[in-house]
C-alpha cells in the first residue's frame, strides 16, 4: 500500500514539473488517501499486535 502510495506522489511530481496540473493534483489525491489508508492500517495492526497472551 505504501508502495502504491509513493508511486503516485512521483507520479504527481513528474506532472507537476511538466506542467500537467490536472493529472498531478489527481495523483497527488491519490497519493494522499492511500497514505492515510497505509497509516491506518498500520496503527489497527500495532494495537491488534501488542495485545498479551
């Protein structure tokens, strides 16, 4: 998920340098959501994780 993520921040990097306003701001929202996504999951997992015996 974290992958997915980064791959659309550069995809929205490369836009924007370019020019493509439309394309990188869509990236970069995607870019966003799946990191918070990623981040979510990864706190739900520490917590289900800590849990004692």
């Amino acid at each position: 998920m974290l992958s997915w993520s980064l791959t659309f921040l550069v995809i929205a990097i490369i836009a924007a340098v370019l020019g493509f306003s439309g394309i990188a701001g869509t990236a970069a929202g995607i870019a966003k959501i799946l990191f918070v996504v990623f981040l979510i999951i990864w706190i739900i997992s520490m917590v289900l994780g800590r849990k004692a015996p």
